[in-house]
C-alpha cells in the first residue's frame, strides 16, 4: 500500500471518528442546557461573567 491511500484511509477514519464525536458533542450539550434550564440559578458574579454555581451557566455582564 503506497503512502498516499494509507492517507486516505486514515482521513476517512478521523472524518467518520470526528463526525461521531461531534453528535457526541451535541448530544451532550444538549443534555446540559436541558439541566441549566432547569435549574434555579445561584450566581456568583466577577468583573466580567456572572456564573451559576450548581449548573455552570455562564453570562457576560457585558450587553
Ligand atoms: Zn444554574
């Protein structure tokens, strides 16, 4: 096998494994906005961002 198709193989597997990843990624995201909507926010403020201490959700305090 010369090197230019063991190339292609390999990014054939890294795009399917990036793709996966990325559902992965989305469903996990959406698994933490369903948990931030339902929480009843206790935020601790900086200069710049206000965050919720139980459930991570971040805002500027920038508008
Ligand atoms: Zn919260």
């Amino acid at each position: 096998m010369d090197q230019k198709s063991i190339n292609n193989k390999k990014v054939a597997r890294l795009k399917t494994e990036i793709s996966e990843l990325q559902e992965q990624l989305d469903q996990r995201k959406e698994e933490l906005s369903e948990i931030q909507k339902g929480c009843e926010h206790s935020f601790r403020e900086t200069n710049v961002i206000r965050e919720c201490y139980k459930c991570g959700y971040a805002e500027s305090m920038y508008y």
